[in-house]
C-alpha cells in the first residue's frame, strides 16, 4: 500500500451500517436504498452489488466518502431518484430530478389500463393523449410498449416540460409528441379523435399533508395540489377530455385511495357513461375508468 492510501472498507460492513443509518432516519425501505445507493456510486446494479457481498468485496476510500455523501442527503429524506437521477417504471428508466414529480410504483398499474384500452382499438393508429405528463413515464410507456400508436405528452409546468422532453428524446421514437400547454385547453385540434386520455392529475386537498417528506419536501408544488377538495384539476380534465375523446373512447384517472366515489359523482354529472373503478395491489382504489 502506497504511504499515502487508505485503507479499503469492508463492502458488507458498510451496507450494515448505511442500513441502519437509513433505518435510524425512518426510510421506508433502508435496505433497498442502501443498496442502491453503493450500486449508483459504483457504477453497478443493485443486484451486482449484491454479489460482490457474496464474496467479500472492499469498497475504495473515494467511492466510501462519497457514499457518505450520499447517504446524509437520503437521512434528510431527499428523495432516492433525486440522488441517483433515474426513477424506475414499468420497462424505463427515467431521468428526474427537482423540479418533476417522481412516478410511483402504483401508477405503472394504472398505465396498464391504458395500454390494454390502445392496444384493444382497431385503428391502425390509435391515439392517445396523457395529460399532465411531468417525467412522462404513462406517455413514453404507452409510446414504447403500443409503437402503432400517436402518443401525445401535455405538461404545463415549465420546470417539468423540461424533464418531460429529455426523456421523450432519449426514450421514445417519433409516435411520441411532447405539447407544452395547460391540460384544460390543450390539443384543440385532436378533438373528438382520440382513442384514450390518461391522466395522473394532482389530486391532494389544499390543506392535507402528504405523508411521506419525500413528498410534500421536493415533489412540486403543483404535482401534489388540487384545491380544497383536492379535484379542481380532475374537473378541468373531465371536460377537456370530453372533448378530445371520440365516442367510445377511455378515459383513466389516477386517483387518492378515499377520491373513488366523488369522481365517479363528478364524471356522471358531466355525461360519462360506464364509470368503473380500479383498486391497486394494496386493495385500494387507485383510478376510475369512463367512456365518452
């Protein structure tokens, strides 16, 4: 050894202790992070790290030091995505960021709705149309995984678009088209041809607090809230989608687990017809189908 190096750390030893720091901070799943963490400093995946713990491995100084880095920002709860720069959904890899809404594991469920719903239409080119795309996980998705379809990306917020576009460009093919716009009035000249609009809209009450800090800390602003009854948004979206929506055609709508109920209220009022609702992998209610 060099008079000057420092010794290597011991790679299992130190997963422990980012474990158990992870865990002192109250994160959900320390040792998922942990691991993904050193994965993101080497340079490997999550399960490449996992065999170098099978055979002992050592973990250089530089690359510890920066772990620790690392994991101080995660003990203060900023989010995993944020530190690693990549977010996980369905067959993707996102880049995120500030700025953007991380997608959740439970919206890649409801995205297979919409995949099912494009798939199912006779057109040689269906059309769909995701309103409020933020990183664009549900556009890029039904883009990639339906490549017959013409795929449009709406998003309003200027810091999100920016996410939305880079992801589109390193992602997604020609069929994708990303539209800077408000969702209530966007795509005027799409009306009446779409075959399924999709939306994970921002649907928490003004006053509520989400639970988790990762959340109401550094997801935006305008991702989470949706006036007092959290569905200001969802309102706009119902009568944007009539529009857009051919008759027969799918809406779908991400949701709060207690919102079920007075959307389903809401989008009879407007005309919807064939109102159902979908649970998530907990049982909870997580989206609501209508047809035009």
């Amino acid at each position: 050894m060099h008079p000057f190096e420092l010794p290597a750390r011991d790679l299992r030893q130190l997963r422990d202790e980012t474990v158990a720091r992870l865990a002192a901070a109250g994160v959900p799943d320390p040792e998922v992070d942990a691991e993904l963490l050193i994965a993101h400093v080497l340079g490997l995946s999550r399960g490449g790290v996992q065999a170098k713990l099978v055979v002992g491995a050592e973990i250089g100084d530089a690359d510890a030091s920066a772990l620790d880095a690392l994991v101080a920002r995660r003990v203060r709860r900023e989010p995993l995505q944020h530190l690693t720069g990549v977010a996980a959904f369905r067959a993707l890899e996102l880049r995120v960021g500030p700025g953007v809404f991380v997608p959740r594991p439970e919206t890649e469920q409801v995205t297979q709705i919409a995949v099912d719903a494009l798939r199912a239409v006779a057109s040689p080119a269906p059309v769909a149309v995701d309103l409020g795309s933020g990183s664009g996980a549900i556009a890029i998705s039904l883009a990639t995984e339906v490549p017959h379809a013409r795929v449009f990306a709406v998003e309003k917020s200027p810091d999100a678009i920016e996410w939305t576009r880079r992801n589109a460009a390193e992602l997604a093919g020609a069929n994708l088209e990303v539209v800077h716009a408000d969702l209530a009035e966007a795509l005027p000249e799409l009306d009446g041809i779409v075959d399924v609009v999709i939306s994970n809209p921002p649907y928490v009450p003004d006053e509520a607090v989400p639970r988790d800090p990762e959340v109401w800390l550094h997801d935006p602003a305008m991702a989470l809230y949706g006036g007092a009854d959290g569905l200001d948004v969802v309102r706009a979206l119902s009568q944007r989608a009539l529009r857009l929506l051919r008759p027969g055609g799918l809406l779908v709508i991400e949701h709060g687990e207690l919102q079920a109920a007075p959307i389903a209220a809401l989008l009879e009022a407007d005309g919807w017809r064939g109102i159902g609702h979908h649970r998530d992998l907990t049982s909870r209610d997580r989206a609501t189908t209508a047809l035009r």
